[in-house]
C-alpha cells in the first residue's frame, strides 16, 4: 500500500507542469489497483499525462464556445 502512494505521489509531481497548463484545478480521486505493485514509475505517469492531454482537449473545447 505504501510503495502504490509514493508512486501515485511521484506520478503527480513529475506531471505538475502539465497539470500547472490546465485552466481549473481539479480534486483527483484515484483508485489504486493491486497491479499497480507490479508496475515501473513511467507507465502510470505516461497514463496520467495522457488524460491530463484529454481534459486540455475538452477545456478548450469548452471554452471556444
């Protein structure tokens, strides 16, 4: 359980500079799998930065209107 927060933790700080170009800040719930013991720092941080990628995309979706 530990060693899966300090991931998710590490994952958030290597991500902050593209969090920090989002319009909103954002309250993030995160649900941690089992498999997520088995698994390296740059899968779940290239996961993060692709739905960090998708909520850019919709902000200014929402915001052309």
């Amino acid at each position: 359980r530990n060693r899966t927060k300090r991931l998710l933790r590490e994952t958030f700080r290597l991500a902050k500079k593209e969090l920090d170009k989002l319009d909103t800040n954002y309250d993030w719930v995160l649900n941690a799998r089992k498999c997520l013991l088995d698994v390296k720092l740059g899968e779940p941080l290239k996961e993060f930065k692709i739905i960090i990628e998708q909520i850019r995309k919709s902000e200014r979706e929402i915001n052309k209107d």
